[in-house]
C-alpha cells in the first residue's frame, strides 16, 4: 500500500467524470488499498479516485463504521434534505454549508464484482452524495451556500 498524492482544486483532472469499471483487476485492488491509506492518513471521511488522480468510478468511505469500498456507485433514491458542513481533502483547510439529501440509497459494486445497495443517513448520505459528485467532476465548494471558511487542519471531515 502507498499514500497517494492528493490533487487540489484548480487540477483539472477533479474536473472530469470518471469512467465505468468493468473488472476488478490487481491494479483496481492496488488503487482502493492506497485510497483508504490515504483517507486514513488525511482524516478524512471520504476519498474519491480523481481526486488521486485516477479517473475510474472508485469512492472509499468511513463515517467511523469503518471502511466502505464503492464500485461504479449510483444514487438511485434521494430523500429529505439536511444542511450542514462539509470539506474535502482537495480543498484543504476549508469548510462551507451544504444542503444534501437526508437519506440516500446508493448501488455499487464490491470488490468481488457483486451489486449491492445500502440506504445512507445524515452523514453517510452526505459522504455518498459529495464522492459521487467527484466522480462527475464536481466539487462541493460550487455547492456551498454562503462563504467557504477557514478551518484548522484536526477539524477537515472529508
Ligand atoms: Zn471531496
């Protein structure tokens, strides 16, 4: 396993959609093992591929339930809202408001190529909805409803 380098926001590459994958090879294993790594290292609660410079649909997630490995993950139900803030690990030292959907469930593959779904709610739904957003080349700061903050490194969420 290996830390990878985190792009930040102005990196073109956070701005691209990802693609499909269509079978978990050794190197697709190789890259979920450094992206866990890596959001474990940076605290964060989520980490999406592009954001590793990786355009493939590949989202890892820990809320502090431990770790969720996302293949090709779609939203297919969306309830309620909530608003709250969010961070990214690409838009360090930053913070801003949000308003996602209070629940969501989410369809994905594993990483033995089995489709699963999983309802999310509060902040596993908002985990979901932004490292989905990455892997359609959006960021949350385009989201934020008033200013984005300063905020001190221990306090970044995702
Ligand atoms: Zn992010």
């Amino acid at each position: 396993m290996a830390i990878r380098n985190v792009r930040l926001e102005g990196d073109p590459i956070l701005q691209k959609t990802s693609k499909e994958v269509k079978e978990i090879t050794p190197k697709i294993r190789t890259l979920i093992d450094d992206m866990l790594e890596t959001m474990y290292e940076k605290e964060g609660v989520g980490l999406a591929a592009p954001q590793v410079g990786v355009l493939k649909r590949v989202v890892v997630i820990d809320v502090g339930d431990g770790p969720l490995v996302m293949i090709n993950p779609r939203i297919v139900r969306r309830e309620g809202t909530q608003t709250g803030d969010e961070g990214c690990l690409s838009v360090p030292g930053k913070a801003g408001q949000v308003t996602r959907p209070n629940e969501v469930t989410v369809r994905f593959m594993d990483e033995d190529e089995e489709y699963y779904e999983l309802d999310g709610t509060e902040l596993l739904a908002r985990a979901i909805c932004h490292e989905c957003d990455h892997l359609d080349g959006k960021l949350y700061v385009d989201l934020v409803e008033g200013e984005l903050r300063d905020v001190v490194m221990e306090d970044e969420e995702e």
